[in-house]
C-alpha cells in the first residue's frame, strides 16, 4: 500500500501545485501536477484500506478536484487570487456593474434571443463569439494587474466583468446547443 | 457490520496471497463476472461455456431460477418472470411512462417500484441481488473460494437513487462493493490499456436499456473522464418494441395477452440481431390461442421505424462534446459498447457524426465486465506489471437544493471530478426561525419540479436570530462511486447541529440487514402469515389497480362487462377481511381473469397511441 500523503488544507490552491501565484499560468504544469497528486491521494489507492484512510483519501481528492477546478478556469482563478488578497470587494458584496457594460449585455441576451426565436444559429454564432473575445480581452487585462503592474481599486470589478460575460457565454452556447436540437427533432 | 463481512478476520488472507476480485457488468438484458488471471482480464463462463447470464430471474414455484433457466420461461410465467429489472432501479411508477409495456403486476410504493410474484412482492433491488448472487456464485465456484471484492458497473447517467439501489443489490447479494464503475468507463480502461491509447476518446455504449456517452482524455496512464451524457432509459429494448409495434400494425394482430407480448418481443429481438447480418428477417411466432404471425421485416423498414432512436442518442453525443468543449474532430477514436452498437444503422451514425468508422476489436458484450475485473484486481491491491494508472471520473448530474420559489441552487455542477465536496451558505429568512427544511435534488433544469427529488431533511436547534444572522453552511460530499452525502451545520454560533442524509431512494443498512436475514431465516418464519400478508397486499394492488383502470378507461367497457368486474371487486373485498389465503388468492385471481381482456384493450390502446406518433417512452 502507498504511503499515505497528507494534504496540507491551509496551503493555497497554487502552493498545493507548486506553481507561483500568478493569473498566467502554464496549463500543462497545472495538468501534470494535478495528476501527480491524485496519484498518490485518490481514493481508489486506499479501496483496501481502513475506514480511516478511505476518509482521508476521499478528502484529500475533493481538496486537489477543488483546487484545481478553481485554478483551470481563469474566471474562478481571478476571483480566487482577489480572494487571497483579502480582498472583501467579491461576490454580492462588490461593487455594481456599470450601467453601460450592463446595458450592453442585456441588449446582447435580447438579441440572442431573438436569434433563438428565429432559429438564426448563425446569428447566435456571432454574439457568442463577440461575448468570448470581450472575455479573452478583460482576461489579458486582469493578466497585467495581477501579474504586472499590480491590482487596483478597479481590478474587482473587472472580475466581476468577466464572471458576468463567461456565465452570458455558457448560456448562449447553451441556447446554441438546444437550437441544434430542435432542428433535428 | 458483521453481517457483510465475507470472511472472519481471522481469515483474512495473508498480504502476499492474491485477493479473489471480481469485474462485474449487471446489465438489463445481460451480465457478466470477469476477473484478472495470470495478469490477463478474462470472463467466467458457465459450465457449458456460456460467458453471459441473461439479467433474467423467474419466482418460480420451487425457488428462484436465474438466467438460461429463467429465460425459459419468460413467455409461459412471464409475470413471474422478471426481464430488464435494471430499468425499474430507483425508478418509481410515475417515472415509468411505459409501465404497461411490462407484463408485470407492479406495485407503487415511495421511491422505488415494487413488482407482485408468486414468492411476494420484489423490489428491483431484490430482483438484481438474485443475478447478483449467481454472479458470485460462478466467480466464487471458478475462483475456488470467496469472493473478496467487486466492482460493480452501472451506466454513466445514472442518477443517484439507481446508483444507491444498485450499491444496495450488490451488498444484499453479499458481495463486499470495492467501487461502482461506470461502464464506458471501464469500457474505456480495457480497451485503452489494450491498446496504449494516447488522445481523446469517445465511449458509445449503448445497451438494452440504457445509453451513455462518455469522453475521456488518456494521457501517460491517466483516464480522465471530461464530460458524460446519456440516457438512462433508452436501449436495445426500444428498438424491439419498435418492431413488435411495426409487427401488430403489419399482422393486424388482436389485443395480445403479456405472454403473446413476451413471446413477440423475443421474436422482434431475434430479427433485430438477424438484421446485424442480414438483409431480411423472417419473424415467424404462435400465439397463445394457436394463430401464427408471420412477416418479413426488412433492413429499410428496420432502419426506417427506428431512425428516431438512433437520432435520440446523438443528441446526448452532442451536449456532452459541448461540455468537454470539444468538436467532433478533436475525437481521436470511438469505441463502440454493448450488444446494440452492433446494429449497422448505429453504426452508420456514429462514423457520419464523427467522420471516423468506430473501432469494434472488443467484443461490445464483454469489454465492460473485463474493464471492471482490471479495477478490481488493482483496488483490491494485486499487484500486476502496467498497474501504474489511475482513474478520475465525473458525476453526470448537477446536484444542488431548493430556494424560495421553487428555483435550484446548484452546488455540484454535472461532470464535476469525483471525489467533490462543495459547501453553500445560506441564512433564515424570519426572525427567530429555529428550523431550515433542505431539499436535496438531482437534474439539470432550474425548477426544483423538473429536477429529481433525492432527500428531504430538517436542520434543527438553530438558536434565535434575527432574520438572515444565522449561517448555515450545507455541505455536499460526492465520493468516488458517485454517491453523495449532505450535512448542515449552523455556524456563527459555534452550536454545531448537523445531519447527514441519504437518499430516499436508499434503502437504510437496516432495511438491508432485514432483508438479508429475510432471505436467510426462510424456514423460521411463519409461512402461513407471510402468505397471508402476501396475499393481502396482492389483493390491496389489484384493487387499486383495477379501480384506477375502470376510472381512466372505463369507457372501453360495456356494462355487463362492468359489472362482471366489480362484482369480482366486491367478491374480492370479502375475502380481504378473512384470514384464509387461499380464498383470498382465488379471488385475487377471479378478478385477474375478469379484467383480462380489459387490460388488453388498455394495452392496445397504448400500442395504438404510440403508433400514432404519441410517444409513450417520452420521458428522459
């Protein structure tokens, strides 16, 4: 049986990887060292031991899943490296979207919806990809502050701006997806 | 618990003895137990050679038959005889909208389906420990000596409640359950350590009752699932149904009693496989009352009845290449699983939609059971050369709970890596609030109706706040067969009041206890009050049954025909208050054959509806 390795829950997601605290990050790095640590924390190594270690094991895996589903994605990577700031500007307590980039938004989800309505999948294609590339931008931007020039007053809502466009993405591709289907039924 | 345990501590095998682990595939039309020998997965076969059991089991009057021996009996005994048990698993008898199509006396009870047999009323999970049992009753003859471990598969898409209840057969077919698998997963650990396989990969496992699609990522030994999707109701089985209703409609078949059901339905399955080869089938069948139907069903009109099928699995191809954020392109080979794939028309689709012809050198019967063995044998720790791999799977299924409105609050996003925890805060929404109910669901759409219901419990002895002061942390906790856990605590006030629930759908270790010593402590038992009760409840299900069935379609009835019936239903209502069991399963059985007819009418009803384009298997 593998020797059982503790996770240290107090260290940081990046700490937990070995990698520096940084926005820019190497995805393969992040891969390799996911995969080295559960293969020496996954439950299915300990599937033969004590009650005990199964425990353990099973924490310790969420522990590694958790860190690195937070790491992977660069919106709940950004809200996290705010977080380990201290930074208490997040969530519902931040600050207020401005009320263009808000205005510009809904007018997108409007016209999406229309598009669905129309079933224009070419049309819905278009303001996706306008809603990523506005996301890949705010992304390069959060890049400079975080990892450059350093964070600002305004940094929190910038991530605040990209959580907002990545969830209107995820549900233009979702209404993409249903389009698909429907037109097959 | 003592009762579980396979063998006393004291003889517990040596570290250096080789543990007996056991792969096994429970699936809706077949099973199978493989295990790992001299370093290669193989399948345990019968005595006559036979590597499958068919998922059959038949309450006879003797005792319980499983596989060949049951299958005999399918038409003759078929409400005795119980095919496809895998498809009622966690499923309650709203979830079945084609409940009629299974000549069963069902039985409704919370959560899960209960079926009426001559040896009592049998739930699903009952049901599978029978093939279960002789599962391990072959491993542990071929194996020489009790079984230490197994893995047992179930579909990617299943949901909590059929994980729960298959965890559940296995435990009450006294096998120790090392890991649930899910089975393009292990799928994919056979053919990929087969074939050192580096890349993307797609898994399409398609069934008797069930379809999952799976991708996966194999990198330097590891399986990393990204994304499953399916359908955890659609399978071989439907495709012969389409052809038993093309059939009805094609002969101008009368109203068919469940035997004749039974019996064209095993013609409709031998036509299909003979398609797989063939251009033409010949379906050739007597009916109980001696008429013989005879058609020919052709490759077109096959392909043809079933082109929606075939199309209803693409769609679950599709949204789980989304979620992996994948094109069809970026798929570096799909390998087919299960007997179904072997249909050319899936085939067709499968290489149209991923622009590639799927790859076939595993036989698509046995290439989950063999998977599971080599998971076996490495969790229970033999060691083998190449056991340097490791597996990281994912939840099909957003978890989450229910808030004001109706609405879900998603905690565990569907393809999360298992294991996962994830916790949410919430708050009381009244002054002085000391309860807070928690609505544990299972589902992907936003309204807590459209989602399946698992659990249902009370955070109690919260200490009197103001409204929104408490924090209340509900944690969920996934573990790596999938099943979950939830507690809740309140936390500012360092009162810890917590609970852990499982699912509804779970039977408690209790329940299992009970059942196992059931099953054991037969002769003990009172048989003539066991039978009574039987009897008894019986009588309460067709009661129910046939009222529900005179107030639905009562219209498909002439009086005298009515009133035959609901003089049967008083005759019946007499003897229920007696205490003899045999009047009362005579007059269980008058009523049965005073509304046989009747139930064929519903039947073909339903049959006709379906042809009709009202599709009766409608529900996902």
């Amino acid at each position: 049986m593998a020797a059982f390795l503790v996770i240290d829950f107090s260290r940081d997601h990046f700490a937990l990887f070995g990698l520096p605290q940084r926005f820019r990050l190497d995805a393969d790095a992040l891969d390799r060292a996911y995969r080295q640590l559960q293969g020496v924390v996954h439950p299915d190594l300990f599937a033969n031991g004590d009650d005990t270690q199964k425990r353990l094991a099973s924490q310790s895996a969420a522990r590694v899943n958790e860190a690195y589903s937070a790491l992977k994605n660069p919106v709940t990577r950004a809200d996290y490296l705010l977080s380990l700031q201290d930074n208490d500007a997040r969530g519902a307590s931040g600050p207020q979207l401005p009320v263009d980039f808000l205005e510009r938004q809904l007018e997108r989800r409007e016209a999406a919806n229309d598009a669905a309505a129309a079933h224009d999948a070419l049309a819905l294609g278009t303001l996706l990809s306008e809603v990523r590339t506005d996301a890949r931008k705010m992304e390069e931007r959060l890049a400079e502050e975080f990892d450059g020039a350093g964070t600002g007053d305004e940094t929190p809502m910038r991530v605040r701006e990209l959580t907002f466009l990545a969830k209107l993405a995820e549900d233009l591709d979702a209404m993409q997806g249903a389009l698909d289907s429907e037109d097959e039924s | 618990m003592a009762l579980f345990q396979i063998s006393e501590p004291d003889e517990a095998p040596a570290p250096h003895t080789r543990r007996r682990a056991v792969g096994i595939d429970l699936g809706t039309t077949n099973s199978l137990v493989a295990t790992v020998r001299h370093g290669l997965a193989v399948v345990l076969p019968d005595e006559e050679g036979r590597p499958l059991v068919p998922s059959i089991v038949r309450y006879a009057e003797k005792g319980v038959e499983t596989g060949y021996a049951a299958m005999a009996h399918q038409s003759d005994d078929a409400q005795n005889t119980i095919v496809s048990a895998k498809r009622l698993m966690g499923r309650g008898l709203t979830d079945l909208a084609d409940a009629r199509r299974f000549p069963y006396r069902f039985v409704d009870a919370p959560g899960m389906v209960k079926i009426t047999t001559r040896s009592g009323v049998k739930t699903p999970v009952e049901i599978s420990a029978e093939i279960l049992r002789a599962l391990r009753t072959r491993a542990e003859e071929s194996l020489a000596g009790a079984i230490d471990g197994a893995v047992v598969t179930v579909p990617a898409y299943f949901d909590e409640a059929q994980r729960q209840a298959t965890k559940d057969a296995a435990r009450l077919a006294g096998l120790n359950v090392l890991r649930l698998l899910n089975e393009p997963t292990a799928a994919a650990i056979a053919y990929g350590l087969d074939n050192a396989s580096e890349g993307v990969y797609a898994i399409y496992d398609l069934g008797g009752g069930t379809f999952d699609i799976s991708i996966l990522r194999l990198s330097k030994g590891v399986f990393e699932v990204l994304a499953t999707n399916g359908d955890s109701a659609l399978g071989g089985d439907d495709f012969d149904h389409r052809v038993l209703c093309w059939m009805i409609e094609a002969a101008k078949l009368p109203p068919l009693a469940p035997p004749d059901v039974r019996s064209l339905l095993v013609a409709s399955r031998e036509a299909k496989e003979n398609l797989s080869e063939h251009e033409t089938a010949l379906i050739l069948a007597t009916l109980a009352d001696g008429q013989t139907v005879k058609v020919t069903l052709t490759k077109a009109i096959f392909t043809d009845i079933t082109r929606n099928l075939v199309g209803k699995t693409m769609q679950p191809v599709k949204r789980a290449l989304r979620d992996a954020q994948l094109q069809p392109g970026d798929v570096q080979g799909v390998v087919l699983v299960g007997g179904a794939t072997r249909m050319p028309q899936i085939r067709r689709a499968v290489a149209e939609f991923f622009g590639q012809p799927p790859l076939t050198n595993l036989n698509p019967d046995e290439v989950v059971a063999l998977g599971a063995a080599v998971q076996a044998n490495k969790l229970a720790g033999n060691q083998e050369r190449n056991d340097d791999w490791l597996l990281l799977d994912v939840i099909p299924l957003s978890l989450g709970l229910e808030t004001m409105g109706g609405l879900v609050e998603r905690i565990v996003p569907r393809n999360a890596t298992i294991p996962v925890a994830r916790a949410q805060e919430f708050t009381t929404f009244k002054d002085g609030q000391t309860a807070m109910a928690i609505h544990v669901v299972q589902g992907e759409r936003d309204q807590v109706a459209d989602c399946r219901s698992l659990a249902r419990f009370e955070l109690r002895g919260i200490p009197p706040m103001t409204a929104g002061a408490a924090r209340i942390r509900v944690a969920f906790q996934v573990d790596a067969d999938g099943l979950l856990d939830v507690a809740a605590r309140e936390e500012t006030t360092g009162v810890e009041s917590s609970i852990t629930v499982k699912p509804s759908y779970g039977l408690t270790d209790g329940e299992i206890a009970q059942m196992l010593q059931d099953s054991f402590a037969h002769a003990e038992d009172d048989m003539q009050a066991r039978s009574l009760v039987e009897a008894q409840v019986e009588a309460d299900r067709i009661v129910d049954a046939t009222q529900t069935a005179l107030a639905t379609d009562g219209v498909l009835l002439t009086d005298d025909e009515r009133a035959t019936i609901e003089q049967s239903l008083a005759q019946l209502a007499r003897m229920r208050g007696g205490s003899d069991h045999l009047a009362l399963r005579g007059a269980v059985e008058a009523l049965n054959r005073a509304t046989e007819d009747f139930a064929s009418r519903r039947m073909d009803r339903s049959v006709a509806r379906a042809l009709a384009g009202k599709r009766v298997d409608a529900f996902q």
